[in-house]
C-alpha cells in the first residue's frame, strides 16, 4: 500500500491562502508523529504562522504516518527542518548532517507507572508482567527499557511490552487493569485528573534528558541564518506562550555541543534499526 506524504497545513487550508506561483518554495517543517495529526496540525500552527511571517516565505507543516517513515524522510533530507526528540534528534544530526537549532527548555523523564493499589516494590517485582510503552524507537521507551535493564531485566525474557500511541494511553491501559505498569512522561502527570493521580503510584523514575529539538539542513541553515533568534523571539509574543502553555515545553532553549554528545548512548538502537 503506497504511503502518500502527510501535509498538515491541508488541515489548516482554512488558516492561510495558497501560495502564489510566483513565490519561493515552500519551507518544509516536519514534525516527529508524536501525536495524532489533527492535533499537530492545531498545536503547531502559531508557530507555521510565526515563520512564515518572520522568513517573508510559505511554510508548510509535514508529518509521516509513522516514526520510521519520518526518520527515512529525515535521513533522505527532505525537510528543510524537523522537530523531534532529541534522542531521535542526535542520530539525525550525525547521519544526515541537521543542525540543531534549538530545544524545548522543558527536559524530558520518563516514570513507570503502576496501580497504586498494587503491591510492586521494585522493578523486578515486574518480573513476567505487561508493561505499556510508545514505540520502541521513541527515546521515551528507550529511557524505560533503560531502568529495566538497569536492574538487570530484558524485553519479552523478563517483561512483556505493549505497545500504545501515546503516553496517556499508558496510562490508561493501568488504570483499566490491562497492563501492570506503564511508561509514561513526567510532563503528563500534571495534566491527569486528581482521581487519576490517586490511583497511580511512581514505581522508577528516569534521568532527565533535553525534550524537543528544532533542527534545520546546512542549506537552510545558509538561506535563514537568522532563524534560531526568530524561534527564541517566537516564546516573547502572545501566540507564542499559548503556543509554549499548549504544549508544556516551557519556552526554547539554545542546545549545547556536550548535552548532544550526552545522547550519544541511544545511537545503537537506532543503527541496529537502519543498519548503519
């Protein structure tokens, strides 16, 4: 089945008239498929808006169907910029050579959630139990499967995952007993009902990692220098702390050279996958 290339700004005709021939091309932003389309497509449009005004050029919003189809994108160097993890964000920048521009000043930790009523004291009381989490490519999951391997626990030897769309759906599949445990983010539970609170216990908790990475291609990088003041200027303006409140990323942040060699330890999972 032929996979056709997502435009979010086709959600969002209503938002923005069609470019005239006689402009530029359009600047291509894709955005990792961390949620469903529709909410991309609704949460970052201020910022499309923001760029395209600040860059005096169209600018579209693309995603994939899927993680891996995005990051075949990436590596091909379709997008003028991407939005990703930052996990995900390493990779890309040493094997297709993106340059990071900006991050998310909100970090990223990931906790394993578990019925509040459940008598779990440590991981490895998990041990043959189900346990929720986004697709393993995502550095969230990466970040659980790190605390089980930490204490000494492999996938489907000692725990069986099962894989949900999104960190809420974690935490739901605990709550109506489907799992025993779940991965989830840091950054959800402030957003969870306070029943929902009550019912949940933190069971491990991971270390804090940088969140979303803004990155562009060196040639885009030539043509807009000037576009990593415009992403920090954008959290100044009112569209930009809704922009900021809506999605909890609590501003942007310049990223440092020795923070990216931090996330060096993801790499392998991600060339065993690619085979690179």
């Amino acid at each position: 089945m032929r996979i056709q290339r997502i435009l979010l700004i086709i959600l969002y005709a209503g938002l923005t008239q069609a470019a005239p021939a006689a402009e530029p091309r359009p600047f291509e932003l894709g955005i990792v498929p961390y949620l469903p389309t529709t909410t991309l497509a609704t949460a970052y449009q201020p910022l499309r808006a923001h760029l395209e005004e600040k860059l005096r050029r169209p600018v579209v919003l693309t995603t994939a169907p899927d993680f891996i189809t995005f990051l075949e994108r990436c590596l091909r160097k379709e997008y003028d910029a991407i939005i990703l993890g930052s996990g995900l964000g390493r990779f890309v920048q040493i094997e297709a050579g993106y340059r990071p521009v900006a991050l998310t000043k909100r970090n990223i930790k990931a906790l394993v959630i578990v019925n509040r009523s459940g008598s779990y004291a440590t991981l490895r009381d998990l041990s043959g139990k189900r346990v929720a989490m986004l697709d393993p490519m995502l550095v969230l999951s990466q970040l659980g499967r790190e605390l089980f391997r930490q204490a000494g626990m492999q996938p489907e030897r000692d725990y069986r995952i099962q894989i949900v769309k999104s960190p809420s759906n974690a935490v739901h599949a605990v709550l109506q007993g489907e799992v025993e445990a779940g991965i989830t983010t840091a950054n959800l539970i402030p957003q969870l009902t306070d029943d929902m609170k009550q019912r949940l216990r933190v069971l491990s908790e991971s270390r804090e990692i940088p969140g979303l990475m803004f990155m562009l291609l060196p040639a885009a990088h030539t043509r807009h220098p000037q576009l990593q003041d415009i992403l920090l200027q954008f959290e100044h303006s009112e569209a930009g702390q809704k922009f900021v409140e809506a999605l909890a990323v609590d501003g942007f942040r310049i990223p440092g050279s020795e923070e990216m060699k931090g996330l060096d330890n993801f790499l392998p999972e991600y060339r065993k996958h690619f085979r690179r």
